[in-house]
C-alpha cells in the first residue's frame, strides 16, 4: 500500500481554493504553508510530491493577486 502525503494533497486542494476564494488572505497562506510542509515531507521520504509544487504556485500566485488588489471600497 502507497503512503500519501496529505500535506501535499491539502496543499493542492487549498491551492485549487485559493482560485476562488483568494479574497480571503487566509486560504493561499494555508495553501502556501501545507505545500511547504508536503515537500519537506516528500523530500524527506524520497517521494515525488507535484502536488504540493502546484498547491504552492497557485498559493503565491493567488496571494500576490490579493495584496495587488488591496483593499476594495464599497
């Protein structure tokens, strides 16, 4: 039986999250951080680990859309 890395897998789908819910800052860090844990973890354990690659990409790339936007006036 294979070992998953759930960091990695709750970095991808909070990435994935991260997409829709970006206005909320909290959502791409959480991506950011369990996709650093999951390949620290992944290259601990020899693994390949593209899951938290792409949950960190979409992490930063959707918090840097967030912090461009700042802050909305109503």
């Amino acid at each position: 039986m294979q070992k998953e890395n759930l960091m990695s897998s709750a970095g991808l789908w909070l990435g994935i999250a991260s997409v829709f819910l970006f206005e909320f800052s909290i959502v791409p860090i959480l991506a950011i951080i369990f996709s650093v844990i999951g390949i620290y973890n992944g290259i601990k354990n020899g693994k390949q680990n593209w899951q938290a690659w792409i949950g960190l990409l979409l992490g930063i790339v959707y918090l840097v859309v967030r912090i461009s936007m700042g802050h909305v006036d109503r």
